[in-house]
C-alpha cells in the first residue's frame, strides 16, 4: 500500500497529513473541533480528507478520535471531551469521503508511532504511553501488538482513579488520573496557588495580565521557565500523580518502556522530572526490580497522525 491519510482528533483541533510507509508527513492541514456539533465534526474531519486526497493518491484513512472505540474500529463508544455517543464514524466518514476508513483511539493511535518509528522503537516487546494534553489518553503495546481488549476499550489509563470520591471527571468517574495529571489540571493547580500566593506567582500573573482567570497552559510553562514558584508547584503537582499513575501501570503490565506524550510534554523536564520522582516514590519495593524507563515522546504533535495512517495501511 502507498500513501495513507492520518486524522488526529482532540477536544480543540483536527489535525490531518498525508503519511508514508516510513512514517514521515509529507503534508498536513488542520480544522477547529466543534466539540459539542458531533455532526458538524464529521464536516470538518471530511473537509480535511478531501483536501489531502485532492493533492496526492490515497488508499485509505486511519482515524484517531479521542474517545472509546468498539472493538471493529467502527463506531465512537463515548468521548469524554467530546459530544459523541455511538457514532458511527467509519461509516459516515467513508461515505464522505469514498475511501476505505479505520477508526482508532487516538492514544493507541500515537502510541503506534512512538512504537514503530518513535522513542519505543527499540523497544521490541511492549510499551504503555501516557498522552497528557487537555485530558489523558493512553495505550498498551504488548508482544507487539497493540491491547485493544475484548470490547475494543482497553488502555484509558487517564480514567483510572487516583483520588477516592475526588474531582469530578468527564467520564462520570470522580478521582480520574486525568483530573490531577492533565494540562486542565496543570492550570487549576497553577489558578489556585496565584489566588493563595499571589506574591509567589509575580511572572505567572503578569503573562496573565495580572487576572488569575485567564491563566492557561503555555503561560504556565513558559513562567515555571522563568521560575515562577507557583507554577513550578503546578507541574510538581501533576507530575507526582502521573508517577503514581505509571507506578500502578508498570504494576499490571510491566513494559519495556513508559513513553509521556501529548501537548504537555513540550515542556520537557518540568514535567518529566516530577513523574520520575513520583514515579518512584510509588514503586516502593517493587522499585527494587526491573522496571521501565520513561522516556519523552519523540513523534511530537504529529504521533496521531502517524499511526492512525500506518494502522490504516496495515489494515
């Protein structure tokens, strides 16, 4: 098979490219998520496909919704952060587009890639991946294949709980790893230490404009660069729960390698130096074994787009 479409789809964007068999983009074009319009989604998912196939030949699509996915690669179960309820995606997909479609969950989607041409690649067996970005996906690579499990949901890592009778999740859970180790978190951690310690977050509010409202996740970053405490205190936050979160991963599977992916890795170390000292801290005894290395993702904001078209081309 040549040239497949990936199409990446989060809470905010639709990203799309044209990939080859080597895993490289040969271009991309991207729309906004009209969250909460499922079938105006559809729309601009198809728009993107069109202008993709207008400009190379195409044999088929790979999809990566951000939601859980039936186990034929079909239909959008639920999505957390997006208003899809059984929607059969492949289907209408294909009919707008007329080319053969695979549907996948975009963190086994990304996990794919780190695993075929990214920072697993020398990882032969298995991988778990953590994508934090607005929520948190996740994925499970084991002997080489990736764990869909018998009803095509396994891997939501993001939805298993942390916190008893804690925050309130987008999937109807409350305690969700996702809502202490997200980019959501990161700027509710960083809104609550500016309004406590205001005097300690002198570069996080003046990025802001001095309103602790209009706080969000780059401005975090970029003050926990220039040292701001509370921002700092922010990713040393999430990044102790995401520890934990990997610490009870390596626990059930115990993988080759933990890759940390999505938006929120663009800040490097500031996230990933917490999740490592979270992440032994929770291993106690268990920490005197074997266990995986974390590893930063590699694929960048491109990694669904990636494996989505590569399973779309092993399909």
């Amino acid at each position: 098979m040549g040239l497949t479409i990936g199409v990446d789809i989060g809470g905010t964007k639709i990203l799309g490219g044209v990939v080859d068999s080597a895993g490289d983009v040969l271009v991309q074009t991207r729309r906004d998520t009209p969250a909460d319009d499922p079938p105006e989604t559809v729309v601009r998912i198809a728009e993107v496909i069109k202008e993709l196939a207008a400009a190379y030949p195409i044999d088929a699509v790979g999809i990566g919704a951000a939601g859980w996915i039936d186990a034929a690669r079909s239909t959008v179960l639920f999505a957390p952060n997006l208003a899809w309820r059984n929607e059969p995606l492949r289907e209408r997909i294909a009919q707008a587009v007329g080319l053969p479609v695979v549907v996948e969950n975009d963190g086994n989607a990304a996990a794919w890639a780190e695993f075929q041409f990214g920072a697993a690649r020398d990882a032969h067996d298995s991988m778990a991946l953590f994508t934090v970005g607005t929520g948190i996906g996740g994925a499970l690579i084991i002997g080489g294949e990736l764990v869909r499990g018998a009803h095509g949901i396994a891997g939501e890592v993001g939805h298993t709980v942390l916190v008893a009778d804690g925050q309130l999740c987008g999937c109807g859970r409350r305690g969700c790893v996702e809502q202490y180790a997200s980019g959501k978190a990161l700027v509710r951690f960083a809104k609550a230490g500016a309004l406590d310690k205001p005097d300690a977050a002198d570069r996080l509010l003046a990025l802001a404009g001095g309103v602790v409202e209009e706080i969000n996740g780059p401005m975090v970053t970029r003050a926990a660069r220039d040292g701001d405490p509370v921002a700092l205190a922010a990713f040393d936050q999430i990044g102790h729960w995401l520890g934990v979160a990997m610490a009870d991963c390596v626990q059930v599977v115990d993988p080759q390698v933990i890759v940390v992916g999505g938006g929120v890795i663009d800040a490097g170390e500031l996230l990933l130096k917490p999740a490592r000292r979270g992440f032994e801290g929770a291993l106690a005894q268990r920490g005197r074994l074997p266990v995986a290395e974390i590893r930063g993702a590699l694929m960048g904001n491109v990694a669904g787009v990636v494996g989505a078209a590569d399973l779309a081309r092993r399909k």
